[in-house]
C-alpha cells in the first residue's frame, strides 16, 4: 500500500484512539461524580440542561459564547441551604475557528438576599486598565488588592462582606472566581474540577457566607422580611 494511502487510515485511527479515551474519561468522571453525590446525599443526574443560561441569567458565566449546556449536575442542601454542583460547556466562533470551553462550578444559595459583589484573582489586564480609569475596588489589605479584582455597584456592601477575617480567609484559600448575586453565589474558574477541587470550592463558599458578621446577617434576615 502506497504511503499515501496509509497516512490518512492512521489519522481515523488517532482520532478514533482519542474518541474512545475521551468517552471512556468521560464515563470515569461521571461515575466518581455519582459516588461522590451519593456519599453527601445529594441527587446527579449526568443529562444535559439547556436552561442554566436562562434559569440563571444573572451570572454572566452562562452567557457566554452559544450552544451552551450544564452537565453532571448534582443538587443538594448543606446547613439547610440549596446548592448545585456542576460541569458547563459552551462554544465561541464557528467553523474551522469554534472552540469549546470548559468548566465547573458550585451554586450556592445562603437563603439571605445578597447583593452584586465579584472577587476574583487579578491579571496582567487588570493592571493596564487602571491606568484607563477602570478601577476595582481597593481594600486596606494592600497584598489583598493586588491579588483580587473585586467590583460591585455598592462599596459599602464589598466592605462589609470582605472584612479583615475574610479576607485573611480568602488570601489563605485557593483563587477561585467568587460571583455573588441578589440569590445565589457562583464559584467557578476557567476548567474542569477534580472531586477535591469541588469540595474546595463548597468549602469557600460556606466559610466565606459563614464569615458575614452579626450584624450584617441582621441587616440581611430583616430586608427578607
């Protein structure tokens, strides 16, 4: 057989090889996730939803891109509050110049009504654009500042939420994205979590709504009246 006619049998080979290792990673993951749901008493269901960018519009995460879906989901409550355990994928461009990403991500909802506040790690962009006037928030923690961009429409609710212990506990944590709005709270970066990062992730979200002081969960419990 002429060499000509062999190279492209080999590349359906090497994309079959990679078809079977992704599907039998996929079922890996999907069986762990399962045990690891189980184990906390929380439902799975591994079925695409269509419906997290429209259910959940608030979080700008699941805008992004299109053909999106949540997948590998897990729902369970923890200290009597909802969460929501989860991969997503969604597509950006199209043809030859689409690509896929990636993610997973914890909801988490305190049963308190919140307000907008985003605390993520701080990039090289960040630091550009404050020189353009686009400013984050700045804290007194000066270590603090210049590892988290953090925003939100109201100050005194950044400042409130992220008091010395929480910071200290967010500096001494992974860096995740932490998305908190009026409901829920996403925690997610850009790939997808191993079990462990899961559990990292939960954790984060309910030391750092553990940390709210006295009174700001006074404030909160007396607006839901």
């Amino acid at each position: 057989m002429e060499p000509q006619a062999i190279f492209p049998i080999l590349i359906v080979l090497l994309v079959a090889v990679i078809g079977i290792f992704a599907y039998l990673q996929a079922m890996k993951r999907r069986k762990e996730l399962r045990e690891w749901a189980e184990s906390r008493g929380y439902r799975f269901t591994p079925d695409a939803d269509r419906s997290f960018d429209s259910q959940f519009s608030e979080f700008h995460a699941f805008r992004r891109g299109h053909s999106r879906r949540a997948y590998n989901i897990i729902w369970g409550e923890e200290d009597h509050c909802w969460l929501c355990v989860f991969d997503y994928q969604f597509t950006v461009g199209s043809g030859k110049n689409q690509h896929t990403h990636y993610f997973t991500g914890v909801m988490y909802d305190p049963k308190l009504p919140l307000k907008p506040l985003h605390i993520r790690p701080e990039n090289f962009f960040d630091k550009l654009t404050e020189f353009a006037g686009f400013d984050d928030i700045d804290f007194e923690s000066i270590e603090f500042s210049k590892e988290f961009y953090v925003t939100s429409p109201d100050k005194k609710w950044a400042y409130d939420v992220l008091h010395q212990g929480a910071i200290e506990f967010l500096m001494n944590s992974p860096r995740y994205t932490i998305d908190m709005q009026p409901r829920r709270i996403l925690v997610m970066n850009d790939r997808t979590w191993s079990i462990a990062e899961i559990e990292t992730g939960l954790a984060l979200v309910e030391g750092l709504v553990k940390l709210f002081p006295a009174y700001l969960i006074e404030e909160l419990k007396g607006a839901a009246v």
